[in-house]
C-alpha cells in the first residue's frame, strides 16, 4: 500500500511509521510537513514529478501554510484526486476514544480517526478504506 502522510509533527510522523511496522503493513510512505507541499505532492509539481500516486492519504488537521480542511476540500474537488481514501488524523485523548467516523459522498470517503496505539486494529482499518 502506498500511503501519503501529511503530518508536521515528526514525533506523531514517527508514531505513525512504528505502527505500520509493528502491524506488518506492506506499505511504502511518504511525508509532507505542510499543506502547501501536500498539494505540490499530489500534483506531482516540482520538487515531486517522481512521487507515487497514494492508495491512502493520512492527513492531520493543523498543518502550517495551508490548513488540513483545505487541503481536503481541495483533494475531494480535484477530479483526479477524489476518490483516494483519505484518514483526517485527530487527537483524541482528551475524550480517550479511538473511533471511525464515516463521512462518504460521491467524492470519496474521509474517514477520521486518532492517532494509533499499539494494539489497535491499524492495519484492518487501513485495508478497509484502501482500494
């Protein structure tokens, strides 16, 4: 699975890399730090003419030059980018709950999930939105 993540924090960027390994997710990743280079990632703009098409986007919320929800709506209205999975990252401790919330349409699916803990079912999440 080929998966984009587009996360500023390199601690959560670690975190998240360690559950894929520790769940045995076949997976090749990518990290962006901004929305801004998101984009540029995607579209394969320059410095990316040679980045992989994502089967997954993992993306967090608060992200510097150009804000998570943006680069969603500009994701889910892009023709050519509608239709990858996308997993809105959130934290969730303050309510102590690890959930899916579904939210589909005929652009796509979002689904939003917190960060993984070991344990968690990480891996049957992911293949349940990878195409």
């Amino acid at each position: 699975m080929d998966i984009l993540l587009i996360e500023d924090n390199p601690g959560d960027a670690r975190l998240l890399e360690e559950a894929f390994v520790e769940c045995g997710l076949d997976h090749r990743l990518a990290v962006v730090t901004d929305g801004v280079e998101a984009m540029r990632y995607l579209r394969r703009e320059k410095p990316y003419p040679r980045g992989f098409r994502p089967d997954l986007i993992l993306l967090d919320l608060n992200l510097p030059r150009k804000d998570g929800r943006e680069v969603l709506m500009e994701i889910k209205t892009d023709a050519a980018l509608r239709r990858i999975p996308v997993v809105v990252l959130r934290q969730l401790a303050r309510i102590g709950l690890h959930h899916w919330q579904r939210v589909m349409g005929d652009s796509g699916t979002a689904l939003f999930h917190g960060y993984p803990k070991v344990g968690d079912n990480l891996t049957e999440d992911l293949q349940r939105v990878s195409p």
